[in-house]
C-alpha cells in the first residue's frame, strides 16, 4: 500500500481511534512535520505524549489519546495566506471564534494561527483541529 500523504494518514487515524475511545493509536510513519504537529496537539491538550518505537520495519509512533478531538485533519490545497486573510480561513475551517486551531507551516516554523497573528506573519495551511 503506498501513502502518498502520510500526515493526512496520521491525523484521520488519531481521529478514528480517537472517536472509537481508544487510547491509543499506532502512526506507522514517522516525520519531523507529524512530530511537530503532534507537539503543538500535545502543548494545547488535545493529545497526550507519544514515544518513538524503532523496529526493523522502521519508526513508529506510539501516541497515548485523551479524548479531547472532536475532528482533525489536513487541509488541502496547502493554501499559502497572508497575516490579514487568516481570519476568512478561520471561518472555513473552524466551527466557532476561538475554537479549535489551524496550523501554519510559517518562515519561522510550524505555529498554531493564534502565533501566526501574533507574530504578524503569514505561510501555509496545513492542518486543522477542534
């Protein structure tokens, strides 16, 4: 089988399982940008920590669940936008003000849209949760 978005996969796993009342879930592929998101989940309470797993097949992620997403996913087209167009995608992506989050792919890193506002900075869509 092959995975040609392998943090789309990540992200629809962590909300089936999430949604089954697992408590945890296996992320068979393992990159810096599905590490970084699941950070940023992490510091805003909406996953627990996860351990990497080496084995002969490669690198996993073992990531303990708590039950607090109600939907996660990537968003595409990676949409580049600007500082000021945030607010219109808010809307699109998230059902409520100040609900959930959008994570950006910015020149100073990945950052939820709340820092991207703060740092008055633009970048890429990437994923969204709440």
């Amino acid at each position: 089988m092959t995975l040609n978005d392998t943090l789309s996969n990540a992200l629809s796993k962590i909300n089936d399982y999430d949604n089954l009342g697992k408590k945890e879930c296996m992320i068979q592929h393992s990159s810096k940008i599905i590490k970084k998101v699941l950070d940023i989940l992490n510091h805003h309470n909406y996953v627990g920590k996860y351990d990497i797993v080496k084995t002969d097949k490669g690198e996993f992620l073992k990531l303990s669940l708590i039950g607090n997403i109600n939907k996660c996913g990537v968003i595409k087209p990676r949409f580049a936008v600007k500082r000021q167009e945030l607010e219109k995608f808010e809307k699109r992506f998230l059902p409520a003000e100040n609900f959930g989050m959008i994570i950006i792919s910015t020149s100073r890193g990945i950052l939820t849209h709340y820092e991207a506002k703060k740092q008055n900075i633009g970048g890429k869509l990437i994923a969204f949760v709440y």
